[in-house]
C-alpha cells in the first residue's frame, strides 16, 4: 500500500514526541530531521520537502507550542495541518458545463499510466452522476487501445466513438463533437496517445486538438509508482498544455507515494481523484485532509464509509436485520456480506483505512481465506445455504469434496455459523431501534 514505509517512520517519531513530557527547541529540530529524511526517502519533491518542513519548524518553536501541557501533540497537530495544506486544502472537483452543453475533457498522458483504464473509470463515475458520456478514440498508435477503449466502456454501459486508426486524431475529435450535438452527450471525453515518453510530435498533436476544439478540462493521468518522474511529467505537461487536474494512478500499489505530495506543490494544479486498484470501480475522489491522514496514521473512516454507503443495499440490510434477529440468517447473507466486503476492496484494504491501522500490520490477513470460504459456501446445494441444520456428515463430506477441502474446515465454517447466530441474537435488541448501533448505515457482519 502506498505511504505504508512513509507512515511507519512518522508514526515512529510521533511516539518518540508524544513521550517527552516538555520539548525543548532541539528536540523539535531532531524530530523534523527525521521527518525531512522520511520524507526524502519517500521519493517527495526536495524542494517542496525543504519549505514543507521550514514551515513546520517556524510553528512548532513557537513559545504556545514548547510551552504547551501536551507540546508532542500540538507539533503532530502542525505536521498534520501543513500536510494538508501541501496536498491542497480543499478538495477540487470536475469542472462540468451544465448537463444542456457538452463538457469536453482531454485526458492526456504517458504510455503505461493507465489513461484508457481510468478514463472508463471516469465515465462510469460521470453516468453515476446523471451525467451522458461519450469516450472517443484519439489513440491511433497502440495496437490495443481502441478496443481496450471499446471493452472497458461496454463494461460502464458508456458509448465508444472510434473511426479506426487511420485518421487524424483532431479528425476524430471534430467528428465526434458532431455525433454528441445530434445523440445528446453531454460530456465528450478524449482518449489522446501515450507515448513511452513525452516528445514534440506528441504535445503538438495535443496543442493541435486544443486549439480546434473546445476543450474545457485538460485532465494528466499520471502513474504514483514512478515517483519524482510522475512530478517532472506533470510539470512538463502543465508547461505545454496548461494542465486543469490530475488523476494519480497505481496509488494502491508499492510506491513510496512521493508524487501525491509532490504534485500539487510543482504545479500548482490539483489532485481530482486517485486509482486505488484494477477494478473499474476503483477511483476515488482525492481529499487532501483523508491523505494526510492516511499518511499520518490517523485512517480514513470517511472514505470507509463512503466506500460501505456505495455499497449498500437498505432493502437488503432490513431483511438481514429480520433474519438476525430471529437467527434465521444463513449462508447465502454470509456469502452476500463477503462479496459486499470484496466490493469494497477487501480485508487488507479495510483495515487500512482504521485509525492506527499500522499497528495491525504484522496480522496477517489471509485473503485466500475468504476464497476458501466461498468455495464451501458455492458447493452446497440451495437447500443446505438456506437450512444450515440439514447439513449431517454425509453432506458436509461431498461438500468438502466439491470444494477440495478437508472436511474439518467445513465443519468450522458451519460453528463459525452458528456462533455468529447466537451472538447476533444476543444483541438484536440493540439494532435497528435507535439505539448507538441503530440507524440507516451498518458495516457488513463480520467486519
């Protein structure tokens, strides 16, 4: 996970702060030290890492800090609140014509960044909104990407122009403006060419599409793994296209995280949103404040949150409710609450975003675990997930032989079942009545 090695080492000298009773000057320069060095380490900016913590350390030595009954916690109250601001403050949305004209956004990037990817990605979040995208395929040069264009919008049910590979990319653009003004698309989205890096014939191809069409955002997908060239690409973009946003890629990867801290701060143009994975659902809109906490080892439980609301069914939960509370829920809402859990981004995911989730980073989480459980689950017949109480040893031996399991595991997932009940039963009482764990909004069972 991005930031983990980068908010280890600060989670390490905020304990060390955070255990001193009163902090003198050279303390605070120690910690900061140490801070600037993790920082670097983290592949950030050394510019934006020099005024990052020259800014910290002008607050932190103040008298009102040093003096302070809790000084440890008013620096890491500064860290966090500089952090914060080196990522943006304010969360920047998609500026978006309104939905009676169209909107045109170039997306524009290096080969490999996962432009065509997230630009599906885009279109699926933009339809979710209401809003009626059209992706165009302005990417003669790579042999797949038409029909990579072509596969993922078929999957977001969003409409594909293409007019092959042999014509102008500025030629496709205008035709597509035509097809969106008689089809009413409302938002036009440009799917420019890659190259494997940035060239003169590539950003006056793109310069060419600007100045005939009217385009309105000119939106950098950049890849988080490449660190300080992610930060370079960005500033060399802005300086021929005069870039509006950034969408960061692969942060869900193993990256030190650099550019996200980097970025905004070169360029002065915002982080839009993040890709936090493959699926064409993984795109999250960027809020510098949860970034910071993340990185800071604070979690994120807004975006957990929000993550779980996306997901949730309330007709579904009421009728889960009714079963818990008579402890009449069975294998098929144990297997419904997993693959909601997976939608989410699974266990590793969930837990990451917990307040002092670095904590838990020596459990092991076995996500194959899960795989196995859902393999027992998928081998027994309708009646036995309906009716657990059928289940004698006979079928619990074809179960375990359809799974290819031994039997001793479908016997604890069966216990793991009825433990479940019993304890559901046991606080039935508390859901759905008002009480602290009442309400709309509930996390899946288990977690």
């Amino acid at each position: 996970m991005a930031f983990e090695n980068l908010s280890d080492k600060l989670q390490n000298i905020f304990k060390n702060l955070r255990g001193k009773g009163r902090l003198s000057e050279a303390d605070v320069k120690t910690a900061l030290k140490e801070v600037k060095m993790a920082l670097l380490e983290a592949d950030v900016n050394f510019k934006v890492v020099k005024n990052f913590v020259n800014t910290v350390q002008e607050r932190a030595v103040g008298q009102d800090v040093l003096n302070s009954l809790t000084p440890g916690q008013m620096v890491i109250k500064i860290v966090n609140e500089e952090m914060i601001r080196l990522l943006g403050e304010q969360t920047v949305e998609l500026q978006l014509k309104p939905s009676n004209e169209i909107t045109v956004l170039m997306m524009c990037g290096l080969q490999g960044a996962g432009k065509t990817t997230t630009v599906a990605k885009l279109a699926g979040k933009l339809k979710s909104k209401g809003r009626k995208p059209l992706l165009v395929a302005c990417d003669i040069y790579r042999p797949a990407a038409i029909e990579q264009l072509q596969i993922n919008g078929d999957k977001q049910g969003v409409s594909v122009f293409s007019m092959g590979d042999k014509h102008k990319p500025l030629n496709i653009a205008k035709a597509a403006m035509e097809h969106a003004v008689k089809n009413g698309y409302n938002v036009v989205m440009l799917d420019t060419a890659g190259r494997l890096h940035i060239d003169e014939a590539m950003m006056e191809e793109l310069q060419e599409i600007k100045a005939n069409i009217n385009v309105h955002q000119t939106i950098l997908v950049v890849d988080a793994m490449t660190g300080q060239d992610a930060v370079n690409v960005s500033e060399l973009f802005n300086e021929k296209l005069s870039i509006d946003g950034v969408i960061l890629t692969k942060l869900d990867g193993d990256t030190r995280g650099g550019a996200a801290l980097s970025i905004r701060a070169v360029t002065g143009r915002p982080i839009l949103y993040v890709g936090m994975g493959e699926k064409l659902s993984d795109l999250e809109q960027f809020y510098p404040d949860r970034m910071a906490s993340r990185i800071l080892g604070m979690g994120d439980i807004l975006t957990l949150i929000d993550k779980a609301q996306a997901e949730f069914d309330e007709t579904k939960a009421k009728e889960l409710e009714k079963k818990i509370k008579k402890a009449e829920f069975d294998f098929n809402d144990f297997l419904e609450q997993m693959q909601q859990m997976k939608k989410m981004g699974g266990i590793s995911s969930l837990l990451g975003m917990l307040p002092g989730a670095g904590k838990l980073k020596d459990i092991e989480i076995d996500e194959n675990a899960l795989a196995t459980t859902e393999a027992i689950i998928y081998s027994m017949t309708k009646a036995e997930r309906s009716n657990p109480d059928i289940l004698n040893p006979s079928r619990k031996k074809r179960i375990a032989a359809g799974a290819g399991v031994d039997i001793s595991e479908v016997n604890a997932l069966v216990k793991q079942l009825e433990q479940s009940r019993k304890m559901m039963k046991q606080f039935s009482g508390m859901m759905g009545k008002g009480g602290k764990h009442g309400g709309k909004f509930k996390l899946p069972f288990g977690l």
